[in-house]
C-alpha cells in the first residue's frame, strides 16, 4: 500500500471507532434506561435535575478577607500571591491584622 491509501485507511479507522464508540454508548443508555424502568425508577430521580448533558459546576466566589483602608477597590481574599499593595502594606511594618474586613 502506499503511504496516501495507509493515511486513507487510518482515517477510515478512525471514523470506525468513532462509530463504533457512539453505538456503545447509545446501546448503554437503553440497557441503564431499561434497568431503571423495570424498578419503576424515573431518569429525574436517578441522576437528579441534571439527566441530559454535562454538568456545570461554578465555583463559588471566595469572600474578601483584605482591604486597602484608603482605597476600598483594592482587596484581596487571601488566596494566593500577595497583591503589590499588600506587600507595600507589610513592608512598611503595619500588620495584616489592621485591614482584615
């Protein structure tokens, strides 16, 4: 074979698996729907509100812990690298403590 229909063959193979891999999971759905219908158990009870497509997790906002006493827009939660203000604000001997919200 040449080097254009051995290229040819793997994208037909891949093609294949990709066929072969959604018909398994089409075929799994039924066979979970089918076990979940004989013990009267409804899609929405089982997995929850979310039965179709991906879930979506949203992270929740972490609470402000620091801020600037000047400037209320500067703030910081925390987490992470010390943002230049804090850095400036400890440098020059005042403690974390005073600016804790």
């Amino acid at each position: 074979m040449t080097v254009a229909e051995l290229r040819t063959l793997q994208d037909q193979v891949k093609q294949a698996l990709k066929d072969r891999e959604h018909q398994e999971q089409v075929k799994a759905r039924e066979q979970i729907l089918a076990i979940a219908q004989g013990a009267g158990i409804s899609l929405q009870d089982l997995f929850g509100a979310q039965s179709r497509g991906k879930t979506t997790t949203s992270k929740a906002k972490v609470a402000v812990r620091y801020r600037h006493p000047s400037d209320s827009l500067l703030q910081w939660t925390g987490r992470g690298r010390q943002p230049k203000w804090v850095q400036d604000w400890v440098a020059s001997g005042n403690s974390l403590d005073t600016i804790r919200v």
